[in-house]
C-alpha cells in the first residue's frame, strides 16, 4: 500500500498522556488532508517490562527497522531505578537509536513570540532565539568500552565508563550538521573538551578537515563545553548550529529548552544512515522524559509531542505543508493567551494536557477551513 508505516511507542509517565493528543490530529489529518498511516503500536520501558519483563523486545526493534518512522513518547519510572542497567526502562531508547543507528539527533530550540515572558531569560536575550542542536545519539560515553562497576582488592568498587568517538562517527553528525547550517544562516559550532579529553581532541580536528575539504563556504568555530553552557545563557542568539557528543548534547539540550520556556516545548528528530531502500532510519522524540512528578495528572505540556509529529511529517513523509499547519497554529494558540502549568505566567489561562491539545486541534481545524 502508498501508506507510510509509523510505529508508535508512547511508553511511560506522560508519553502515553502527551500521545493521546497527537493521536486526535493524525486522525484529523487523515479524514482531512489525505494522510496515509499504518499505524502499529507497542509498549516500551517500564510499560514492557511490567508485561514483558524486558524495556524493549527484538520483534519491536525489528517493527521500528521496518517502519517509515519511530514516533516515541518517553520511557522511565522511578519503580526500576535500583535493577541492572539491562532492566532499565531506559534501555528502551538506547537500543532503539543504536540498532536502528540512528546518530543524529536534531534538537530545535525556538522561541515562539507568545512565550517571551516564560522564557528564565530576559526578554531582549531570547526574541526571535532559533539554534539548532545536533547531538551525536551512538556513541560517546554512553556506549564506550570498558564500562561497569568493578569490586576492589579492598571492598570497594569503582565505577568506568569510556568517552570513545571515532573518525567516521564525528564526521557523519559533523556533515549533518554542515548541510543543515546551509539551509539555515549557515554557521557550525562544534563543542567539545579538547583541552581535558582525547576524543574531544580528535572531534576538533576532524571537523575542522571535513570543514575544509567539503564545507568551506560553512562558517565554523569551536567552543569548550562548558564555556558554551555559559554562552547560551548569556547570549543564545550567538549560536545557529551547535554539534556536540552525546553527553554534553544532552546537557546542552535540557538547558536550551528553558530559554524558550520549558522542557515540555522542545520536539526532536533523530536520524539515522541511509538504509538498503534508499530511505532512512528515523525517531522523533520529544527531548524531555516520563516526568513520573506529574505523570497521571493531565497538567503535561503536550506540545513537545505534537511539535516532534511536526518533525516526523517534514523528515520522514515530505510534508511539510501539513509540518506548517501544525507550527502555526501552535503558535496561535499560544498567542491566544492558553498555557500549561510549565509555560504559565500572569494574565494567561491556564489548561490542561487535553485542552491543550484540542485547542491546537480546533486552531488547525480553522487555519485550513
Ligand atoms: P523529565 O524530562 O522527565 O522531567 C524533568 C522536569 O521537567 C520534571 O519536573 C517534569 O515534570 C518536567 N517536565 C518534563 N516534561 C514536561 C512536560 N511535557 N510538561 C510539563 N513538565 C514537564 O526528566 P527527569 O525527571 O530527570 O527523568 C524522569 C525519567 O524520564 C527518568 O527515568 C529518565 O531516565 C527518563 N527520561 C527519558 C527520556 C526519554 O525517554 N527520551 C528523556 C529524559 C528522561
Ligand atoms: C534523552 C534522555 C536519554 C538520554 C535517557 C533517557 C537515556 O535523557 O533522550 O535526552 O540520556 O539520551
Ligand atoms: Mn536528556
């Protein structure tokens, strides 16, 4: 059939509450705009294993090898945070993005006007904030060798994990990000730890050859981690493109959301290398997790989730018509003075994850009517 195959995973703690929002607009766009999905849906995380006894099964990640798309919600619960790591709920994205290797995680933080006064920045440091993030997702010191915990001579233990990137690895997230730039204002910054660690050394060099042999025309600067931390608060606008490793991506990432108001905006992509049938690999996430203090309460901000379905609709199924309907009228509702608890501040009405989410609805509804 011409219907894209979409897997969803919604998972734990909000992502099925945030999923169910989404899932009202698919269904719109599919009476409504001519929309193909074949749709299957699995459990991940604690949802798999409280019936499965393991975060993720092999036959979900052949479904997600075999779909067009992966549109995952969260995993994570605090009732497994004392088992083995192989047990852990969040195992459930770390194999996904390795076995599907998807290495490219795209993390837009924009600023939509409405939210100025909920950005944590002054309003002059953040108008008009559009950086793109892109983290390396398989490799890194979440996935380096040797790892463990080791007991000691003397009772003690140690704990190892190994910061390991390899030329290819930073050269293929490296390119993604240089052909991003190009269709944005055309700036990379690359940061790492080159003055404490090896592989931040070798991340350095090697993008600044592949910059010179195929992106000269890109304009490109280094930064130190934590130096960029300090940037992106001080002057965010500075920044277009970031790329960085795995880790400091994920710092970077979490801290960049609150400069347009809260983690509960912030949608994600994440790409993978092309496959045997010329298509590639893809996972759209929101960035932040389960949010087990206020899971079961209808107060989640679902925007996150429904901006990722953005993402998923432009990257993966090139339509961005529909991409753009979604954005705006966000935007509009937003404009229109409604916020959950994370973005709420004086004057505006205060809703919860499904009004929310039906207002965005009922705004599509009217931008294309
Ligand atoms: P978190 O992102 O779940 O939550 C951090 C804070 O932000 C919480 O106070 C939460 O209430 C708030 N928040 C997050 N999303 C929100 C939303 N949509 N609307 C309103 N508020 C929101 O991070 P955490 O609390 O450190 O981790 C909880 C669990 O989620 C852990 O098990 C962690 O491993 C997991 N996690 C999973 C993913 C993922 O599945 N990709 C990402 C991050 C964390
Ligand atoms: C994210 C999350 C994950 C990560 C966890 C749940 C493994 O924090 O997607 O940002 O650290 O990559
Ligand atoms: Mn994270």
């Amino acid at each position: 059939s011409d219907a894209h195959k979409i897997l969803v995973l919604a998972g734990d703690g909000i992502g099925p509450e945030v999923m169910r929002e989404v899932a009202r607009i698919v269904q719109w766009l599919s009476a409504h705009r001519g929309l193909k999905l074949e749709i299957k849906e699995e459990l991940v995380g604690a949802s798999s294993l409280a019936v499965h006894g393991v975060p993720i099964r092999d036959e979900v990640i052949e479904l997600a090898k075999q779909s067009d798309a992966v549109f995952f919600g969260s995993v994570g619960d605090p009732a497994w945070s004392h088992v083995a790591f192989d047990k852990r709920p969040e195992v459930a994205i770390l194999k996904l993005r390795k076995e599907l290797e998807l290495f490219a995680n795209l993390r837009p933080a924009q600023l939509f006007d409405a939210l100025l006064d909920a950005s944590a920045l002054k309003p002059e440091v953040v108008r008009g904030l559009d950086i793109m993030i892109v983290r390396e997702t398989v490799g890194g010191i979440y996935f380096g060798e040797p790892r463990g915990i080791e007991t000691l001579p003397d009772g003690s233990k140690k704990g190892i994990n190994t910061e390991v990137y390899t030329t290819s690895e930073i050269e293929r997230v490296a390119r993604v990000a240089f052909d991003l730039a190009r269709k944005r204002d055309n700036r990379v910054c690359s940061v790492e730890k080159s003055n404490v660690m090896e592989s931040g050394l070798l991340w350095k060099e090697v993008i600044t050859d592949l910059h010179k042999r195929d992106y000269a025309d890109v304009q490109l600067t280094h930064m130190l981690a934590d130096n960029c931390a300090m940037q992106l608060v001080r002057d965010p606008k500075q920044f277009d493109v970031i790329v960085t490793g795995n880790l400091f991506g994920d710092l970077l990432s979490d801290l960049a959301s609150m400069l347009t108001g809260s983690l509960g905006m912030l949608p994600s992509a994440t790409l993978g290398v092309e496959r045997a049938d010329g298509k590639r690999n893809a996972l759209y996430e929101p960035i932040h997790g389960s949010a087990p203090d206020i899971a079961g309460k209808g107060i989640a901000n679902p925007l996150a989730q429904i901006l990722s379905f953005a993402m998923l609709l432009r990257y993966s199924l090139n339509r961005s018509e529909d991409a753009e309907l979604i954005e705006k009228a966000v935007s509009n509702v937003l404009t229109s003075g409604l916020r959950t608890a994370d973005i709420m501040s004086d004057g505006m009405a205060r809703v919860g994850t499904e009004m929310m989410g039906q207002s965005v609805l009922r705004e599509m509804e009217k931008l294309s009517s």
